[in-house]
C-alpha cells in the first residue's frame, strides 16, 4: 500500500492475516491484489440475490 495509500496498510494486514475480505467504499483497496474488496453495493447485491 506504499503507493497507494500507506494509511490502508494495517487494514490489508489484518484482512490478509485472517484471510477474510475487506468491507469499503474507499477506491484505494480497490488497487491491490492482496485481499477480496467488497462495496456496500456489492454486499447489498449479494443479500439480495435469490
């Protein structure tokens, strides 16, 4: 996240160390690789799915 945005840093860590995805609205997860980003659209599309 050096390039990107070093404040995101601890957030992609601990994402990455438990393996889980990331929950935001903030365009700069949406840059990396690391770990899976998912919007509030996203999350909203996925409940509502039938």
């Amino acid at each position: 996240m050096k390039d990107i945005d070093e404040k995101d840093t601890p957030i992609l860590a601990s994402a990455m160390q438990l393996c889980c995805p990331i929950g935001s609205n903030d365009n700069h997860f949406k840059m990396q690789k690391a770990a899976k980003v998912y919007t509030t659209n996203d999350l909203l599309d996925l409940l509502n799915r039938k």
